[in-house]
C-alpha cells in the first residue's frame, strides 16, 4: 500500500502553525495573478507551444508573449489532478502526494563537494551522484529521491541523461530529476520505461521531471518541451519557480507571490493544454535577494514566510505542491 504521510494544513486550537495569508489576502493574490496573465502575459519561448496555447484560446503579442484569458486559467485548475500516486520503482516504495499531506525530500544540486579521502572542495561527478542516491535510499525519513549531485564529469548536453541513470540504477524510491528540454526528457522516459516496463506506465511513471522558468514572467523553450513531454507520456511535472524577491521579483511577499503564481499557472495552463488531466505540480525554489551580494539565501526566515505562502496557494488551487526549505 501506499505511504501516505501526516496531514497538515488543519486550524487545530494547539500546535504551532504559520498562517501567512487570510483567505481574502489569497483571493486578491489570485486576483492580481489573473490580471498580470490576461493583460501582461508571459513569454513563452517555444513556436510548438505558443500554436497550441493560441488554438485553446490564448492571444499572442510581440511574437512571444503569450496572454492568458481568466477562464483558460480556471479551466486549467479545475482539471489538475489534487492528488498523485509517485510511484517507486517497487510498489512498496509508492507515495501518495497531495496538498493537505507533508513530506520531506533531500535539497538539490550540489556543483561542488568536499572530497571524503582528501579533504579537496571538487566538481561533483557521476559517482558522487551515484552513491549519494544511495545514501537517500537508505532513509525511511525520506520518501522520494530528488537529484542531489551533477554529473559534471560528463558534457553538459547529455550530463541530464547520466545524472538521471545514477538515480534509476541506486534507488526503487520516486525520482524528482532535471528534464533538461524535450529530447532529453523523453529519453529518460524511455529509460524508465525499460526499467519498469510499459505495461501501466502512466499509473506507475517513477519519475518526475523538474523545469524552472526564467523569472520574471518567462518559460523559454527548454522548459515548455519538459513540460509537454511529460504530459503526452503520463509523466509528473513539477515547474518550479525561482524568483529572487528583491531581484527578478518584487521585494513584498505578496508582489512576489503574484510572479510566481503567474509563472506556475501558465506552466499548468500548458501542461493541461497539451493533455488534460495532466500530472503536475506547484513548485517553489523561490527566495530572496542578499542585497549586499546580489545572491540567493536561503535557511533564512524569508525563504520561509515565502514558502509557507507558496503552499497556502496551492493550497488555494488544491494542488500538490513543493516547496523549498533550508
């Protein structure tokens, strides 16, 4: 049976909580949110997915920038799937994601690591990848197995591909991987394939493909192929915003959540678009700007206010959601 992991997100009268919006504070988000997508738009970086948002209903200005109508972004949450079934590799390592439900994954993508026979900082490789994987493997703590190393001993065109056999090979958990762009995606599809089988793959896909627009208010190319090719094959897609409060975003939290939201929903418009009903879910790797330093943070009480309301919202949308933390 499936694991499902305890319930948050209830008002209980004890505990501790973090509450960050009311629900008309969410309302005027969502609002603001529609406004900025029917009226400003987002640029969409793939000829193949602007022609398919067009045909749907969607308008396009200055070649690329692509406006959202209310509807087309309610019709796009109403067909969402609320809950997903991240199946293992091994059916006794399937999880049950959903936006009431909370589990934790390890952090990722280390570039550099302190060798443990030398003491030498390096460039990570496939074999850090490889037994780092085994390492989240072996936590019951941790349900599913997000990439955590690059292969940067392998060129840069195909490193997704290595980074993506490392995991497949060391763990029977759910995998969270870069899809890279389209033909890289659908090249692990067929990995995974061949190591599952065909046979109720879209049931039983082990692995979901992370993509990140480019903020403020862009998906280019790369991650509209990720996104439509998850979705023709029945794989999950997390599109996983990373805005810099401060920076490419807004420095309130509220002006800063409209921008994420606009570019997670064009992500959901696209991928239900492309085939309705398809996987997704709403992420966050958003933070705020050191501005001292012109760099991310994170471990820092931003990161958290702004992801506790990343997931009051897909809360809000009732999607499946996942959210950055130290």
């Amino acid at each position: 049976m499936a694991q499902r992991w305890k319930k948050a997100g209830s008002l209980t009268t004890g505990g501790m909580s973090l509450n960050v919006f009311t629900q008309d504070e969410m309302d005027a988000i969502h609002r603001a949110t529609l406004e900025v997508l029917e009226h400003t738009g987002v640029l969409i970086g793939s000829p193949e997915a602007r022609a398919l948002l067009v045909e749907a209903g969607a308008s396009v200005i200055d070649e690329d920038i692509v406006r959202f109508p209310q509807w087309m972004v309610a019709d796009a949450v109403s067909c969402a799937p609320e809950t997903l079934l991240l199946a293992g590799r091994t059916p006794d390592r399937d999880v049950v994601l959903d936006s009431t439900r909370v589990m934790f994954t390890n952090f990722g993508e280390a570039v550099y690591l302190i060798d443990p026979d030398t003491g030498e900082v390096r460039n990570t490789t496939k074999k850090d990848v490889e037994k780092l994987t085994r390492v989240v493997d072996a936590l019951d703590v941790i349900p599913v197995c997000e990439r955590m190393a690059g292969a940067q001993d392998y060129p840069e065109q195909v490193a997704e591909l290595h980074n993506y056999e490392a995991l497949l090979m060391n763990t029977t958990k759910h995998v969270f991987t870069g899809g890279g762009n389209g033909k890289l995606t659908q090249y692990m599809i067929d990995m995974a394939k061949a190591a599952v089988g065909e046979e109720n793959f879209e049931e039983r896909c082990p692995v979901t493909f992370n993509t990140c627009p480019i903020s403020p208010l862009k998906l280019t190319a790369d991650v509209c192929e990720v996104i439509m090719t998850a979705a023709r094959n029945g794989a999950t897609v997390n599109v996983l915003s990373m805005g810099m409060a401060g920076g490419s975003t807004p420095g309130n939290l509220p002006g800063g959540l409209v921008v994420h939201n606009c570019e997670a929903l064009a992500g959901l418009v696209l991928a239900q678009t492309t085939r309705r009903g398809a996987k997704f879910i709403y992420g966050s790797s958003s933070t705020a700007m050191d501005l001292r330093y012109g760099a991310a943070v994170v471990g820092t009480p931003e990161l958290a206010v702004l992801n506790a309301g990343v997931a009051a919202m897909a809360r809000y949308y009732k999607l499946p959601s996942w959210a950055a933390g130290g």
